[in-house]
C-alpha cells in the first residue's frame, strides 16, 4: 500500500459495481480511515459502457484489460464486481500481484474454484496482503444487533432457524434471459444468489455451522426470450429463445453445530418466483430463553422477543435499531433516522479498509466463503439424488 494511500480497481460495472462505487466514494466522509481510498480505475468488457460508467460512477478512468490493471503497481486494492465465473481468475492473479482482494459472493461457481480462491488467499496473507468476501448484509446494524444477543445469550440456546429470501423478479415467465438465468456465468440460481446470504447471516449470527443438508431445487420457466444486442432489460425481446440452466428456487433444510445453536435445525427457502416479495429476506430464531426476528424489507428494525418476563409483558417488541450505541450508526445520523441498502457497502468497505491498514484479516474470509460454496454444493448433491441427507466437507 502506498504511504497515505489505497488506490483501488473494480473490476465490472453493473448492480453491484455501482453499490461498490456508492461505498468507496463515501465511507471516507462518514468513518475515520487511516488511508482515504482512491477512485483509481474501472474495468469493463466494453469501452464505451466502460467509460459511461466511469464517468456516471465517479472513477479517474475506465479500462477494459483487467490483467493490466490488476498488474499496475499503482494499484493497491482490487474490488471484484463482475459475473461469478469471472471471480476465480481474476481473485488469484490480483492476490499473486500482491493487491488485497475484495470479492463478491458467493465466493465462486464451483467449490474447487473457491478452493483456489482460498489457497491463494491463505498463501497472500503471509505476505500482508488481505482478502474478504462480500456478504453485505452482515454489516446491516440491525444484524449485527442480533448477532451481539444472541452471542450474549439474551435468547438463550437456539433450537429452531428460520431463513427465507423470497422475491418475485423472474415471476414473469415471459421475462428476458440474463446471466444470472446461466449456470456457465451464474454458478447456481435462487440458491447461489440469494440463499448464499442466507446461509452466511445464519452461521454469523449464531457462530454455528451446517454440517448437513437435505435440499430441493426448481426451475420453472426453462427458456426465455433472447435480447437483442445491446438491448437493455427493458428493452424488447427478440424470438430467439435460452436455455435457463439454472435453479428457479431452492428448499433445504439444514443441521447446525457449535456456537449458540448446537443441535439446532434451520429451514432454509430462496426464490426469485415469490409473487409480491420484492427483497423479502427474513430470519428468525427461537431460543430457549427467547426469539429475535430480521426483516430486510424493515431493515432498521428488529423485534426481540424475551420469554423470562412476566406472562402479561411478554410477546414480541420493536426495536428501533438507530441509536448511536446500534453497531456502526454512530457515523450516520442523529437517533432515529433511518439508513438503507447502501450504507451497507459503506460498512463492508470501511471494515476492509480498517482490517488493510491495521494489519489484520478481515471478515468474512475467503475460508468462510468457501464454506459457504461447500453448503451451496450439498444442496444441489442432495437435490440431485434425492438423499435424506448430505454431509458438508
């Protein structure tokens, strides 16, 4: 890193490009890093879209040779953006260059990708160079709330979870193709997408593991219409239709070990076909002394539940999660105004900042990627063959 410094690359450019530019043009004005990152470069296939977007996102210039840049010894961070198939390659090369790596979920496609992912990061780390995977919905204060009570024991030991991510944006079956509708660039659908969030935020909140899955998968609608080229989403589809190659929605459910939840069993649901759900994740747990219930679509609220009080108190409260005491809130506004989906960014991008600069491995790591990828592929085995159970490596 150089003196006073973080020049950072993004690799893509699309959704999740624009949330991760939103991040690091910000969380310099809102939290006290010791290095203010830099806007250096973003990278795209397309020279034109590449530069649009350079110049809508706020970057000092757009490229479309990722090798280069991730090569630049000007280069000091490299954030990974784009399609999941791309992530393997370009995750290694930027850790071998000696860039630290931020990477989104899930880690990778395949879990012998996420296993090289995690090899080259392990190998990085003794040289200083550090590498996180980006499950934002980790650092929505509310969660990490939930995490803090649950660590603390204010639900007691919990026996049942409850994790669903339920949306509605291919419930169109007329709807066009995309790639994330494509195993080659996707990895998985609903359950790689979305369910990936899932199962991350489960383990997170109560430090348990998944040791076993037994999973469905669905798919729906198996052809869409082809765009044009150059056609936007919006835009009109041709004749030509696609094969959709991926899961439509995804069930399982799951055992966990260790943490707060030993011996607990999670049921687990993803899809994109859940009319009227817009951005529906939920988690709920019961524990022995009480439950706490997240609603994303209510991201700045939790409600707690405390089954020690007396009969005629209990029942389920509202907690406003916007006190300067909430995790993070203290850098945003005054108490009870409401942050949301982007400050979240802000929050991952501040903590990998901080973790760079005091030499620490930041969270979550390539190895919880990895593990991540090891349930993902438990579920589809388990789907696949129709077994009672599949054991995650």
């Amino acid at each position: 890193m150089a003196a006073q410094r973080l020049r950072v690359a993004m690799v893509g450019h699309g959704f999740m490009g624009a949330a991760h530019s939103q991040a690091w043009r910000t969380v310099a004005r809102f939290f006290p890093l010791a290095v203010e990152p830099e806007m250096a470069v973003v990278v795209g296939r397309d020279a034109a879209r590449t530069e649009a977007a350079r110049q809508h996102l706020g970057w000092e210039r757009a490229a479309t040779d990722w090798r280069a840049v991730v090569e630049d010894p000007d280069i000091d961070v490299v954030d990974v953006c784009a399609p999941g198939s791309s992530h393997v390659e370009i995750a290694i090369a930027a850790l071998r260059a000696g860039k630290h790596v931020l990477c989104e979920k899930p880690l990778a496609n395949s879990v012998a990708d996420a296993e090289a992912m995690t090899a080259a990061a392990a190998e990085a780390a003794t040289h200083g160079v550090r590498a996180m995977v980006g499950f934002s919905y980790r650092r929505v204060p509310a969660i990490a709330q939930a995490r803090a009570l649950v660590q603390a024991g204010r639900i007691g030991t919990v026996r049942q979870v409850r994790a669903l991510y339920l949306q509605d944006w291919l419930a169109d079956e007329d709807g066009p193709m995309t790639w994330r509708l494509d195993r080659e660039q996707a990895g998985s659908g609903s359950l790689g997408d979305i369910g990936a969030h899932a199962v991350d935020l489960v383990e997170h909140i109560t430090g348990a593991t998944l040791t076993s899955v037994s999973g469905t998968l669905e798919t729906f609608v198996r052809e869409r219409p082809l765009l044009a080229e150059g056609v936007g989403l919006s835009g009109t589809a041709s004749t030509e239709r696609g094969q959709v190659t991926v899961d439509d929605a995804a069930w399982f459910l799951g055992r966990l070990t260790g943490g707060t939840a030993d011996g607990a069993v999670g049921s687990f649901e993803a899809t994109r076909y859940a009319t009227g759900r817009k951005n529906g994740l939920t988690i709920e747990l019961s524990g022995s002394r009480g439950a706490i219930r997240f609603d994303l679509e209510a991201m700045n609220e939790l409600q707690v539940h405390d089954a020690t009080a007396p009969a005629g108190e209990q029942g389920f409260t509202r907690v406003l999660v916007t006190e300067p005491e909430h995790p993070y809130m203290a850098a945003w506004w005054p108490t009870g105004h409401l942050i949301g989906y982007e400050h979240t960014f802000t929050h991952e991008v501040a903590d990998f900042v901080t973790a760079i600069t005091d030499g620490a491995d930041p969270e979550p790591s390539f190895t919880e990627g990895l593990h991540v990828q090891r349930v993902l592929d438990a579920v589809e085995r388990s789907a696949a063959d129709g077994s009672s159970w599949t054991a995650i490596p």
